[in-house]
C-alpha cells in the first residue's frame, strides 16, 4: 500500500496539464487511490508512467494498451467518471 506521503506524490503526478485527463486522473486519485489494493495502486502508478498521448488515445477510445493491466485500470477510471462519482 502507499504511505500518505507517496499518495499525495501520485494524485500530484495525476495533474497532467491537458484537460481531458485532468478530469479523469485527478478526481480518481483523490477518491480511490487510498482505496484501491496494493496492487491495482501499483498499476494506477504504472499508468501515470505512461506519455500523455498514450493516456489520451487509451481514455478517448483511440487505441488499446498492450498490457491488459493497464486497459483494465482505464476502464475502472472511465467507470469511475461515468458514474458521477467525480466532482
């Protein structure tokens, strides 16, 4: 599980500067991370890794990740903001 302060770096590291995944990343990791097991937190920070392009292609649709992994953790992210969960 990640220390408080490691949680704060990851919802920092969520603000990616390009609205459209501002407004998926940011409200997820403010309102699940602490929430999510060890290893879907291990994932989520995988994800962050991942380039911006990437992100957008992956939550807009355009394209699939090749780990299963991480198209796993976009579509509990998508499901998240679709379910108004987000403020």
């Amino acid at each position: 599980m990640l220390n408080e302060t490691e949680l704060k770096r990851q919802i920092w590291h969520s603000r990616r500067g390009m609205l459209e995944l501002d407004v998926l990343l940011e409200p997820f990791a403010r309102n699940e991370l602490a929430n999510l097991e060890a290893d879907q937190q291990a994932i989520y920070v995988r994800l962050l890794a991942e380039q911006d392009p990437d992100l957008f292609a992956w939550f807009m649709g355009h394209d699939k990740s090749d780990d299963k992994e991480l198209v796993a953790m976009v579509e509990r992210i998508q499901a998240y903001a679709a379910s108004g969960s987000t403020p």
